[in-house]
C-alpha cells in the first residue's frame, strides 16, 4: 500500500485515459518484451502491487493482488487474480474485485471457510470468504478517516464474488487514519477465526466466530521493532521448529519507509499468541532493542509478503511470495504497458538459532522441475578475475545458481555480472566488513530515480564466514540470493539494455568447492 492522499490526483487522472491504456494493453513494445521477466509472475498489462487474498482449493493455487487495469501507475484499486497448479506457472484470470459504493478494494485475504462458518455456503461447496479494506476516495479527500474493512464470498472457489453488501464494512474505521491490510487465519488451538491488520504503526488483532462479527482483541508493536514508516500487510501463523515439536507464532510485518537498505522493507516476529495477546519470546527479544529489526529479506524489492491459507496440513509447508518493487521508485520503473512483478513464491522455516530463533526462506521446490540442462564445475581456486560461465552456455535471463565456497579469507568476493555494454551487477560476501552485498549502481537505467541505485545494498553477518552457500535466481531484470539455505536473503531489480553475458568471481584466495547451473526453460 502507499499514501493515496498523494497519488488520488493521477489516479482520477487516469480515468480519463482509459482508451489510450487499453490501447497499450494491446501493443507490446520492444522495451516490454526485453523486461517482461521469464518466470516470475507479473500482470499482462498495466500495474500491479501488493499481494492479496492467498489460499489453495482443490490443486488451485491462488494469487489476487492490487490492481489498476487502466494504466501502469497506482490508480483505484482492483483485486487483479491469477492462478497456478505448481506456483511457478501463472494464468491471469479476469478481475476479481472492482470498488464499490464503499470506496476502492485495497489488500486483504482470502480462506476457505471449511464449516461455513460464515453461513455464505449453499450446502455444496465451502465458501471462500475475501476481507479486505475499503478506502473511501471522498473521504481521504476531505482528510477524514477513510479505511475499513469489507468481506465478499465466493461459492465457485474463488473465479467469481458475492460482496456482503447487507452487513459491509464489518470492521468499521476506529478514527484512524491508516487502517487497512487485513489477514485472517483459523486459530485451531482457541477454535476462532484471528484477524491482523495495521493500524499504523502498530498491529492490532481481531476475533471472530463468524467472519463477520469481529471482536477488538488487542495492538502489538509499540516500541518494539523498526518504526521508520507505516506498518502495513501483517501476516500471523505458526510454524514447527525445524527438527522438534515445538511451534512458535510468526508475525510478519511489512513497513514503508524504513526497510533495512531504505524505502520498502518487511520484519519479523517470533512469540505467542494466547487467543487474544501476541507476545515476544524472550529469546527473540533482544535481536530487535533500541529499534532493531529482524529482516525478512535485506534486498530493496521484496515487499507486502504475505503467505497462503488451506496448504494443506499433510504438506507441513508455509509459502509466502512477496511484491517485486519498492514505493522509493515503483511507479516510474522503465517499463512499458505494465509494471512491478512477483518474487519466486517462498517456502518459510523456523529454527533454533544460538539460543534463540531465526526465519529461514527459500524458493518453493518446484522451480526445480523447470531445469532443462546443468553445468556443473568444481574446485575453482578464487584468484584474481575467474570467469565461472559465459553466454555461450548459460542463458542468464532463467537460470538457479548454487555455488558452494570454501576455506574463506579476510577479503571481498565479488560475483560480477556484465555484458558488452559494460553494464555490471555485482554481489557477494565482504567477509572482512562481515555483511553480504548487491550493488546496482552500474547495472543498466537508474536515471528515473535517484533513490533507485544511490548506494550499495548490504546484509549484516554475525560473524566471518569460513565457508558459504549461495542459491542465486537470475531473470531478466531481478536476482534473488539465497544465502546459507536462506538464512540471509537480498532480492533486488535492474533494468539492463542487455542481458549480461558473463559470470566472474574476484576475492582473496579459497576455493569454490562446486558451482551449477540449472538452466531454467519454461514453455509460453
């Protein structure tokens, strides 16, 4: 989400537009296509942010999201839906939320209501029931109080929907301005359904039997965590401990300004939730005093992650995918036609880490199934420059990198990207300053934004490393790394003129144990 006061003029605006949009929609430009990534998700035209309404149903992964179907900057609000049956593969569906009476449908969630608790269901199919805000344009003009909270139901498992226009908001504005990004969950230990949202810079939790009647329950946040911007696109679960019985609550919580390379960033928090109270654990306490942050991710554009309901329970998986931008440049992008796309959607891991907890990410397993040839090289002494592979065999624009290093030293090893036009994307490990890096500044357009490659992105370590793994996925103009299995994570844009060409390595000595490429081919 974004402050609406300041871009409701250009989103009127481009009402008035919509021929010449429909037009783009329907005109696929040289530049489009050069940026138009290769396997993460993004709309067929026209712009795109957060991601909304998560759930699974009968093999169907859905994924809703903001939506201005009539130009590629933010305008009133849609839910935008696409589908997939391995999370990998999109099909874009037709919209399925328009505004209303009550204002434009801004970010929310979606569950299926297995014992239709809500009454929407008609004795055949379990309703899918969407809460989302609701953001009055007149209002937010008027400068009064304009976000609340509606609910709309699907009976055909979610391509079409019924607003609750009798009973809507069902969580109506409590006099703040900024209250909105609703996520529900069923709360099987206290038999209740639980709603989080963001009440500025703080969340505030809501029950409810029904879905429909919601009961204040309590706020979280306040001196706790980064606090740099608004809160936005909280997310409340549980997940087992890696390799115990334990289970722990998640809170993720989005925030923008005041990421933790700048712009958009995303936290989180481990503890318990008793029904009513979401609490610290005590353990966790200390990594977020004195305005600290746990990072979900360190890269400047994975924001408003949120992750899917009904997995079911027998996969023991908790997948989240995230927006592929940040509000510091989002909406002046290079691209024609369209703008902003998806991270590769996520698998979330919780473990036990030096007396306390840590939040592990990596790709879902599926991206595997697309490798269509590897390469594979071993025992690379880093020395000077070394080219690891080049266009001749490895299509840059699809392609999963592990590369295992060992017997690490003092030093810097940089991973450089380039191609012919001397456009160079570099990353990797400052094992002396002890963070992990991306810098951008000379990878292709920047000149639309000068907060868009003003400074280097970094992650810091808690320690040297003796050894790392890097997993890294390169599309057209992304890179996700995933560092250690996901213990550290920096997801970043670039918009070369040129795809690059050439992979090398510099650092102070050590080894690359082994690096593989799998090429990625996906089938338009």
């Amino acid at each position: 989400m974004i402050n609406i006061k300041k871009l409701l003029p250009l989103a009127l605006s481009c009402i008035f537009l919509q021929p010449a949009a429909l037009q783009a929609q329907q005109q696929q430009s040289a530049e489009e296509i050069q940026y138009r990534p290769n396997f993460h998700f993004t709309p067929k035209a026209n712009w795109m942010n957060d991601p909304n309404g998560l759930f699974y149903s009968e093999g169907i992964y859905h994924l809703y999201f903001q939506y201005w179907p009539y130009g590629n900057v933010w305008g009133p609000m849609h839910w935008g839906h696409a589908t997939s049956k391995d999370l990998i593969k999109w099909e874009e569906q037709p919209i399925a939320l328009y505004p209303d009476r009550f204002g434009y449908i801004f970010s929310g969630s979606a569950t299926v209501d297995l014992k239709n608790t809500s009454g929407f269901g008609d004795g055949k199919t379990a309703p899918v029931v969407a809460i989302f805000t609701y953001c009055d344009p007149s209002l937010e003009k008027a400068g009064k109080d304009a976000q609340s909270q509606g609910i709309a139901y699907s009976l055909d498992n979610g391509f079409t929907w019924s607003k609750y226009d009798e009973g809507n908001p069902v969580i109506k504005s409590p006099g703040i301005k900024d209250f909105r990004d609703p996520k529900v969950t069923w709360d099987s230990e206290h038999n209740q359904w639980v709603l989080v949202l963001a009440a500025q810079d703080k969340a505030q939790f809501y029950s409810s039997d029904n879905l429909k009647d919601w009961k204040y329950l309590s706020d979280f946040g306040v001196g706790i965590g980064a606090h740099g911007g608004v809160w936005e696109c909280p997310d409340l679960f549980q997940l087992k401990v890696e390799g115990s019985n334990e289970t722990k609550w998640v809170l993720l919580q989005s925030l923008n300004p005041g990421g933790a390379n700048g712009g958009s960033g995303t936290q989180y928090f481990i503890g318990n939730f008793d029904g009513k109270t979401f609490s610290l654990d005590k353990s966790f306490e200390d990594k977020i005093i004195n305005g600290k942050a746990a990072w979900l991710d360190y890269g400047r554009d994975n924001y408003a992650g949120v992750t899917w309901n009904n997995v079911p329970d027998s996969e023991g998986r908790k997948i989240m995918i995230g927006w592929m931008s940040n509000w510091d440049y989002a909406t002046v992008v290079p691209t024609q036609g369209w703008r902003s796309s998806m991270t590769v959607p996520r698998e979330l891991k919780l473990q036990k880490f030096n007396g306390s907890y840590r939040l592990l990410t990596a790709p879902v397993k599926a991206i595997e199934n697309y490798s269509s040839n590897t390469l594979v090289k071993e025992k690379i002494k880093v020395k000077d420059i070394v080219t690891l592979a080049t266009g001749e065999t490895i299509d840059f624009t699809a392609v999963d990198i592990q590369a295992e290093l060992r017997n690490l030293k003092s030093g810097i090893y940089s991973f450089v990207l380039s191609n012919a036009a001397g456009e160079k994307l570099t990353f990797g490990l400052d094992n002396k300053g002890q963070f992990l890096f991306i810098d951008r500044t000379v990878a292709g357009k920047k000149s639309f934004s000068e907060k868009f490659a003003n400074t280097v992105t970094k992650a810091v370590l808690d320690k040297v490393q003796k050894e790392g793994n890097f997993r890294v996925l390169l599309d057209k103009t992304s890179i996700e790394i995933f560092y250690n299995d996901g213990e550290t994570v920096l997801t970043e844009i670039f918009f070369t003129s040129k795809p690059f060409d050439k992979l090398t390595i510099t650092g102070p000595g050590g080894e690359i144990k082994k690096i593989k490429f799998n090429q990625l081919k996906f089938n338009k």
